[in-house]
C-alpha cells in the first residue's frame, strides 16, 4: 500500500506541474476544459495555438497515460500483482489525479484564486471562473473514464504479460 501512495504522490506531482507549465504557457491552449460561459464570446484556438497545445501538451498527455501504464507494467513483472491487485492501483492513480484535479487546481486555483495565468485575454471577470458545478461535472466524467481506463491499462499488461510470458 505504501507503494501506491508514493506512486500516487509522485504521479500528481508531475501531472500537475506539467499541466501548470502548460497553463502557464498560454490559457488558451486549455480552454476547451473552460466553461463555456468563459468561452462562448472568444475565438478558437489559431492554427498555430493548436499545434503549440499539442506540443505543450505533449508532456502531460504522455506523464498522465505512461506512469500508470509503466506503474502498472513494474507491478506485474516485480511485484506480481494480479489483475485486480494492479487493476487498483493503476485506478488509484487515475483517481488521485482525478480528486487533486477537481480540489486543488479547479476549486481552489481556478474558481477560487482564480490567478491572471489562467485567465483568457478578453473574460476578465466573467462569472464562469467561479462555476464550481462545472468542475464537479467534469470530474464525475473522469471517474467513468478512470474506470475504463484502468481496465483497458490492465488488460493491456495482462496481454503483455502472457505474450512475455
């Protein structure tokens, strides 16, 4: 168990600084995650703001889906975990990131500071920053696609496993 918290801890560190960094970047890279009260009056992304998120947004996409996939990987061929054993723990990653995304940077930094970093030129003040309802939708939509996931990375290394094996 001491092993998945660490792991967890690690994961949303990364996770988190990554997607940061990419805020940090431009907020405009991640305004298809904004309410759409913040974006209805602004203009989409350029096609130069489509190819930069995607190459700043490299990096999270590759920390969220490789470490658990990795993690999981560690856990059948050194730990021996079974399917469900490692089934938990890669949910348990995705989950972690899941809460700490919905608590952390929507709540508290998103609706609740609601730094200048994070705010799209143009929505200054616009009452969709403190939308906290929109945010909880968002994370009970990622707790069906955790779920899904999880038994797909699971799967995935159950397959590697027994053509390794």
């Amino acid at each position: 168990m001491k092993i998945v918290l660490i792991n967890c801890l690690v994961y949303n560190l990364l996770c988190v600084t990554s997607l940061m960094m990419l805020m940090l970047k431009n907020p405009r890279y991640m305004m298809h995650d904004y309410p759409k009260e913040i974006t209805k009056d602004v203009e989409g992304k350029t096609s130069k703001e489509i190819k930069e998120s995607l190459f700043y947004g490299l990096p999270f996409l590759l920390i969220l889906t490789l470490y658990p996939l990795c993690f999981g990987l560690y856990g059948k061929f050194i730990i021996h975990f079974n399917f469900w054993e490692n089934w938990f723990v890669i949910f348990s990653l995705f989950f972690s990131f899941n809460l700490i995304d919905l608590l952390i940077l929507d709540w508290l930094v998103f609706c609740f500071i609601t730094p200048k970093f994070m705010i799209i030129p143009g929505t200054e003040g616009n009452p969709g920053y403190k939308n906290y309802w929109f945010h909880f939708i968002g994370f009970l939509k990622g707790c069906g696609f955790l779920l899904i996931g999880s038994i797909i990375f699971t799967s995935i290394i159950e397959l590697i496993w027994l053509l390794v094996k």
